[in-house]
C-alpha cells in the first residue's frame, strides 16, 4: 500500500505497472468529502471511539513537549524518527493532552 498526502507527486512507469501484474488506484478525496461532507466527521468519531475502548494502540515511537517541536521536526527530516513522534501539549497545567 501506498499513500501520497504532499509534497512531490511520485511516478511510475507504466510498463512496470503492466509487466509485474500490477493494479494502480486512485482517489479524488477531496471530491469525495465535497460530494459526502459529513463523512469525515463520522469517521473521527468512530475512530476516537474505538480509541476510548482501547481497540486501537497507535505505535509511538517517541513523545516531546511542544516547545521541543523545532528538534522533532529536525529529526523526522533527517530520518530519524522510527514508527512517529507525538508532541505533547501541557493545558493549563492539567498534563499532557
């Protein structure tokens, strides 16, 4: 599975595609959300559902305080960063959100 969310489209030609059997799919997002707008929302609240009742364990490969995001960022450019980094926001001093 591949997925392609910014930056630089990637390419491939398409006598690979053809020679090794391959299916190459697409998919017009944001013409799907224009055409179903509540969709996405429906889909975070199953999501975070499923979250809550502990059938999703997202891998986190490290966490950092906020105002450490200029050196996360750094690391996730240089390839540093193994499965994801999470940034933790302090609320009024309540912890971690």
């Amino acid at each position: 599975m591949f997925v392609f969310v910014s930056g630089r489209v990637p390419t491939v030609a398409a006598n690979r595609i053809l020679l090794k059997n391959i299916s190459l799919v697409g998919v017009l997002w944001g013409g799907y959300l224009q055409a179903h707008p509540e969709y996405s929302a429906a889909v975070h609240a199953a999501l975070m559902q499923m979250y809550r009742a502990g059938q999703l364990r997202p891998a986190v490969g490290t966490t950092c305080p906020f105002d450490q995001a200029p050196r996360d960022l750094r690391d996730l450019a240089d390839r540093q960063v193994v499965v994801q980094s999470v940034l933790t926001i302090s609320a009024c001093g309540l912890g971690s959100i």
